[in-house]
C-alpha cells in the first residue's frame, strides 16, 4: 500500500480496506480512498481534529502533538452493526437487547440531532435496499 501513495506522490487523508486470506495467513489491499470516511466527526468528538491536521499538513505548518484525547468513546453505524451482530453468519447471533445496549452512550452515525435529515435519508435507503 505505501508503495502505491509513494508512487503517486501522495499526501494526505486516506483510508485503507484489507481483507485477511486464510489461504496464505496475509492481509490483501481491497481499495485505498482518498477521501474523508465517516469516523472524522468521531476523531474530532475524542479531540483528534483530522481535518485541521490535514489542513496544517497542506499549508506547511506544523502538524504538533497530540497528547490528550477521549478514551473509552465508542460509535455505531446501527444498520452495519445490526449486520454484523444478528445476523453475520460467522459470529453467533446476539439478541436485539444486546445491540440496542451498545448503542447507549454511542455516537450514531449517520444521525445527529441538530441535523436529523441524513440520519432519516439513510434509513430509508437502506429500508428500500
């Protein structure tokens, strides 16, 4: 993977996917996206502000420390964690209760309450699909 950003010359926020090959016990390259993901408002709500790095990076100013962040902080994509909890078929199914408790005290995304629309616009893709 980095020899890939290296070839490109690139700089800056990307995420990388892996997927695990039992075959060979190694991680392969599924894609690199070179745009913010989800998780940045998680970053910032646990005193990581990616976007101000990543800007700072850019203009050529220094990126400094971080030394104090949130622990303990979690967050949900409840259709993705219904998913993967109830009803992935490698894991053993957990009762409604079960996901419906770890989603107390998380941040839910997409949903927010001072912007309810992408939150309301994702369920109902996701009803329709």
């Amino acid at each position: 993977m980095l020899e890939v950003l290296r070839f490109v010359e690139y700089r800056g926020i990307f995420n990388a996917e892996f997927k695990y090959d039992k075959r060979d016990r190694e991680f392969k390259l599924l894609e690199i996206n070179v745009r913010p993901w989800w998780q940045i408002e998680f970053a910032q709500n646990c005193n990581v502000d990616i976007c101000g790095l990543a800007y700072n990076d850019a203009v050529g100013q220094t990126l400094g420390t971080i030394r104090t962040y949130k622990i303990g902080e979690h967050y949900a994509i409840p259709s993705l964690d219904f998913l993967g909890r109830v009803v992935s078929p490698n894991r053993e199914p957990k009762s409604w209760l079960s996901v419906v408790k770890s989603w107390i005290g998380s941040t839910n995304l997409p949903f927010a309450l001072d912007d309810p629309l992408p939150g309301i616009l994702y369920c109902l893709w996701y009803a329709w699909h």
